[in-house]
C-alpha cells in the first residue's frame, strides 16, 4: 500500500525523524481526564536505538558548537535535556515547578486551561549570552514553553532554539512562540 499525502508523519526534520517519533508513540485514551487523548513518549524513551536516533537528530539539526547548555523542562523535558547534554558534550540546567530549587531563583507564573502555574530557574543558571537549547518532549499550547523561553532570558541566557519531540500542532503553540523557531520531531 502506497502512504498519501495525510499518512505520512510530518516534522521539521523531514517524514523520517517523524516517523521514526510516531512509530514510538502510544495513545492512552481518556487521561488524565475523560476525552483527552494522551500521547505516551515512554515507549520511544524505553528504546534504546530510536533515543540515541532522536537526540542525535535533535544535537544534528541544533548544530554542534550552536549551543552552550540545554535546558529541559520539568519533568520529560528532564530526560530529552540530560541526553541532548550528554550527546553535544554540554551542561544541563532544570527549569522546575515553583519551591522545588534549593537557591535564589527566578520565576514566571503563567495561566492555565483551570488556574495558574509557575516555572523557576537558578539565578546563577547561565553567563551572560550562553546560548539557551530550551527542549521538551511536546508542544501543546505553547504556555508553558513560552513561561521557559521568558524565564531563560530573564535569566541572562540567549535561546539558541526550542526543540520538542511531538508538537500537537492544532493547539497553536508553534504561532504562540513566534518569532522564535520551534524545532518538532513530529507534528501531529
């Protein structure tokens, strides 16, 4: 059977990277609430061989040397951040939910479907003009993408680029972030 045009997975890094993504992705249904349809990234984290592929991709398409330090937002973020790190031979900083860092820190509170939520960064985090990978594991509406893309140069860093391995692109986050550049594995 021949892929339409509709059937082929789509990304910013071309119909192979996204495949790759989607061959790893599961749909739970109705969590963490009735109608809401999950996108499930453990199984493609659980497999060695498509990880190492996707944060290859991911420090490939960023530019080796394009980036001074890779920041992961809580909590997959965590895991894509520490390996893209680990690949490009850089450092990696958490952005965490508010009263989780132990020193001075900044903070930015942002507006959710049902209420408020706030992100926090070290003070010390970054050098003046380091240069910010902000990575995540899905783009959805862009709230809190955007709250870390603000926190990071409130901070003193540069955002280089923002990369996530799935964007669900009919809720709007990629317009949301522009101008910045959104780098998605897989658009949805």
């Amino acid at each position: 059977m021949t892929e339409t045009h509709s059937t082929v997975p789509r990304g910013d890094s071309g119909p192979e990277a996204a495949r790759l993504v989607a061959s790893r992705v599961l749909d739970v249904p109705d969590f963490p609430k009735p109608g809401v349809l999950f996108k499930d990234l453990m199984p493609l984290f659980a497999d060695a061989k498509v990880f190492r592929e996707v944060v290859d991709g991911i420090v490939e398409h960023q530019g080796r040397g394009g980036f001074d330090v890779v920041v992961g937002i809580e909590a997959r973020g965590f895991v894509v951040a520490a390996a893209v790190a680990y690949a490009a031979g850089v450092g990696v900083v958490p952005v965490r939910k508010a009263g989780k860092l132990p020193r001075p820190a900044y903070s930015v509170s942002y507006a959710l479907e049902y209420g408020e939520a706030t992100l926090e960064v070290h003070e010390d985090a970054f050098t003046a003009g380091h240069r910010v990978l902000v990575v995540d594991d899905v783009l959805a509406t862009g709230g809190t993408a955007e709250a870390t893309l603000d926190l990071v140069e409130r901070a003193g860093g540069t955002v280089a680029g923002f990369t996530v391995l799935l964007e669900l692109g009919f809720l709007g986050g990629r317009e949301r972030l522009a101008p910045r550049p959104v780098h998605a594995l897989l658009t949805v």
